[in-house]
C-alpha cells in the first residue's frame, strides 16, 4: 500500500485527516519524494502515531516524522 494511502485510509475526522495528508506531503517535500519507500511509509506511520495521541499542529506532526531521516544528496 503507498504510504499516503495509509493516511488516507485511518479513521479520522475529514478535516483531521486533511491536516495528516498535508503534514505528510510537507514532510516527504523535506526529506526528498527520492526516499526509498521504507523512508516514505516510516514518515506515514510516525505522522498517524503522534496523531492517534492527539497531536494536531501540523509543524510537530512534519517534526515527528522526519526526525533522523535525512535528504538524500541530488543525482546528478
């Protein structure tokens, strides 16, 4: 399953789940869409943890996610 179908499909709020969809898109802008897949779902399911404990500030919840993953290096 792509990794932003696993935050499409958890039982949120519409809104809630808008908020998680676009925290995602900003982490996954961070680190680089380039990530193996591992990377990308790790980022899906740090976002959907922190969020089932309630968290809703879209900066923490990018924070979270990326934490320890890094931007791979330009090809080219």
């Amino acid at each position: 399953m792509a990794p932003h179908r696993l935050i499409q499909g958890a039982a949120f709020e519409p809104e809630t789940s808008t908020l998680l969809a676009q925290s995602y898109e900003a982490a996954v802008m961070l680190v680089g869409r380039d990530q193996p897949f591992v990377v990308l779902e790790t980022i899906a399911k740090r976002i959907l943890e922190i969020a089932g404990r309630g968290e809703r500030d879209p900066q923490k919840l990018v924070e979270h996610a990326i934490r320890g993953i890094e931007r791979l290096p330009d090809a080219g």
